[in-house]
C-alpha cells in the first residue's frame, strides 16, 4: 500500500507532502517527506516508523515544524 498526504500551515506558510509505503526499505511504514515551495517540490527526507502512530504523531509534529531554509534537518 501507497498513500500521499498533504500537510498544509496556511498561518506559517509551510506546506508538505509525504509518501507513505507499507513494508518498504525495512520500514513496516515508510515516509518520503517534500516541503512544497509553490509548484516546486524539494526533496527533505525519509524516515521508517513501526506503528501507523508514530505516523501519525510525526505529521502532526511536521506541521508546525517551520524550516528555515530548503532541505533543513527535519524533526526526527
């Protein structure tokens, strides 16, 4: 299974993108995260989780997370 999520702060103006894939690179989840700059996508990251949880409670800390500049460290 595959799936695409858009994380959009309209307040600080952070938009996001994440491919989610079961059981991909030895990730029982496994997220490609894209910081949305208009119509440009820049590449920003990956990182496996266990738990569709951990999924879901790091998107949730991505969306208040403001880089500040493309390709920041990410929240691990």
């Amino acid at each position: 299974m595959k799936f695409y999520i858009q994380i959009n702060n309209f307040s600080k103006n952070v938009f996001w993108e994440i491919e989610i894939t079961e059981n991909y690179e030895g990730d029982k989840w496994h997220a490609e995260i894209m910081e949305i700059d208009g119509s440009d996508y820049h590449y920003s990251g990956s990182k496996g989780f266990d738990t569709e949880k951990q999924v879901f409670d790091y998107m949730r800390e991505l969306e208040n997370f403001v880089p500040t500049e493309h390709f920041a460290k990410l929240p691990s």
